[in-house]
C-alpha cells in the first residue's frame, strides 16, 4: 500500500461539515454565527504514552479522545480533527483496527477528519481537534475564585491503577482489572458535561496528568489556592479496596490519564452544576474550595490536618 492508498481507504471521509475536507492542501472550516474556535493538539508516542502492543482499536479510540477531553475541559464542542500519523509498516489490518476505534468516537461527538499527515516511522500519532464556542462560555484556567468550589466529575485514579497492574506493581483481580484497564484504554471524554458546563462553572482543566498537577494549573493562573477535602474525594471501587493503601493513594491523586474534569464554580452554582452532572450522565462531588492564598493545592482531613500526598504527579522532563 502506498501513502496515498492508506489515506483513500483508511481516513478519507466526506466531510459535511466543512467547507472543504480531506484531498486538498488545506481543509477549509467556518465557525458558526456568534462562535470562536477552540484548538487543541496532542501527541502520543509508542512506549511513552501506550504500550508498543496495544489494541490499535483502543489505540484510535484513546488518541481523539485524550484530544476530545481538552476541548471538554474548556466547555468547547468538537467539530473537526486532523490527524498526523507515522506507521512503522502500512499493515492494513491494524490500520483499519485503529480507524474503527476513531471514527467510532469520532462519530458520537460529531467530530469529522478533515486532514492529516501520513509518514512512515516509529509508531507516533498527533491529533489536532478543533471545536467551538461562544467566546464569553469558555472554561478558562486562570478564571477560578477564592470561594469557588471545586468539582470533580467521576472519580480519578483508576487508570494509573490499570498501569501499574500491567508493571506488575499490583495484582488486581477480575472486576476491578476490568474496569481499570478499560479507564485505562478506553477514556470517555467529559464532552456533554464541558457544554453543560457553560455559564454554569467558572473555570476547568481535564485531568490528565493527576488531580493535584492539574488542579495546581488552575490554582496557579487564578492566582488562588486549592484546598481539598480528604473524605470527599471520590473512590472508585478498585481504589477503595486496593490492597496496596500507598499505591491506591497516589494513583487517586497523582495518577494520571483520567481525562476528568476538575471545575469550580460559585457556591450559588452548587444546584447548576448537580443539573449539568445529570444532564451529562455523569457523577459530580464537590471536593473542595478555592481560598485565598499562595498559589498551590493542599489536601486536608477533617481535622484539619494536611495529608501528605506521594507524589506530585506526571511531568515528562522531572
Ligand atoms: P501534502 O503533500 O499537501 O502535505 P498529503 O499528501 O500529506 O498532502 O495529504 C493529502 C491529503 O490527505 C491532505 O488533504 C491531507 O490533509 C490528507 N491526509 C493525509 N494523511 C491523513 C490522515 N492520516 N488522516 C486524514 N487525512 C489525511
Ligand atoms: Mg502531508
């Protein structure tokens, strides 16, 4: 197969949406009336970010949606993707394999791929996204305020712990190595609850790289400072029962690929935003609050004590 045969059977799509899709130079888009458009890229590496055997179907699915949950993150609906890929080989069957799980995602978000990038080369694969929205709605980081709650949707931690069972750090059996490893492979992006969310929250990050990094960007560009409560801090139940009490904790916060949103919102907000959870199908707990403070996030029991937490969370460079 050469390049041009892997795009025409594999990516090629006819677009409806766009004012000119895949086959040109460029694609050509156009933000409806009253919207701005919201662009996100990122990129996931064979060894870094997956394992060099995963499932080319989970593989498609995972890489729009980690793209998917930035937009989410930011109350944007998705509307394009571009996707840039290097195949070590052009092996139809996982070529196809990987374009099932993608378009599938693809199409229950609305999502259409207008362009790309096809090379031959270590397994590597970049996707644009791109959404809208009206420009006053969007969930910006650096808009949370000292008394705002925090939020979480669903619950962290499960993923990490799906990792650190494939490394043989811990040994999870039956239902919860299920239910980690498909958090794991399989995130859904809190798409519905980012448009739910608009008007409503105030500020929002999707949590990719562990609760405390991700709510410490918040907390950082609104110049505020998070404090969490311990006991309010959801625990799925492969968390709650994991053997290892250390690993299970830091899994929880520091974990990683979770793809949650982490949202404040004023107080007043409190019923909106337990509308936006139901109309999104999706748990919401209130965690915590923005205080005034120096910039960082602090986790206190319900004394009032600091609990210290492992690890600070993922950072590629440390
Ligand atoms: P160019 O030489 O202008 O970079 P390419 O030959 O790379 O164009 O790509 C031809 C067309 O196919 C372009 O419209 C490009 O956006 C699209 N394309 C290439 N790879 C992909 C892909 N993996 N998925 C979707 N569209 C792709
Ligand atoms: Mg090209």
């Amino acid at each position: 197969m050469t390049e041009f045969e892997i795009i025409a059977r594999y990516f090629a799509r006819r677009s409806r949406t766009a004012v000119l899709g895949v086959g040109d130079d460029c694609a050509l888009v156009r933000a409806r009336k009253g919207m701005v458009l919201a662009l996100s890229t990122d990129m996931l590496l064979s060894g870094r970010h997956f394992l060099p055997d995963a499932d080319p179907q989970q593989l498609g699915h995972k890489s729009l949606a980690v793209n998917l949950s930035d937009l989410a993150a930011m109350g944007a609906e998705p509307r394009w993707a571009l996707l840039a890929i290097a195949l070590p080989k052009a092996d139809g069957k996982w070529i196809r394999a990987f374009a099932r799980g993608f378009f599938r995602l693809a199409r229950r978000f609305g999502t259409e791929l207008i362009g790309g990038d096809t090379t031959k080369g270590p397994l590597t694969i970049s996707i644009t996204v791109i959404g809208e929205l009206p420009q006053r709605l969007a969930l910006r980081r650096d808009a949370a305020c000292a008394g705002d709650d925090i939020w979480l949707s669903g619950a962290t931690g499960e993923a990490a712990l799906g990792l650190a069972h494939l490394r043989g750090r811990v040994r999870l059996g039956g239902a919860a190595r299920k239910a980690c490893l498909a958090r794991l492979h399989e995130p859904e992006p809190r798409v519905k609850l980012g448009l739910a969310l608009r008007g409503v929250a105030r500020s929002a990050i999707d949590v990719s790289d562990g609760l405390l990094a991700d709510l410490g960007h918040v907390a950082k560009a609104s110049r505020v400072a998070a404090e969490l409560r311990w006991e309010d801090i959801p625990r799925a139940r492969p968390i709650a029962s994991c053997p290892d009490e250390g690993l299970a904790k830091e899994c929880l916060y520091a974990g990683g690929d979770d793809y949650e949103l982490v949202f404040t919102a004023p107080r007043a907000a409190r019923a909106r935003v337990e509308a936006a959870g139901r109309k999104a199908g999706v748990r919401v707990t209130a965690i915590g609050a923005m205080v005034r403070g120096k910039p960082g996030v602090r986790v206190r029991d319900s004394l009032g004590r600091t609990v210290s937490i492992p690890r600070a969370g993922f950072d590629h460079f440390a």
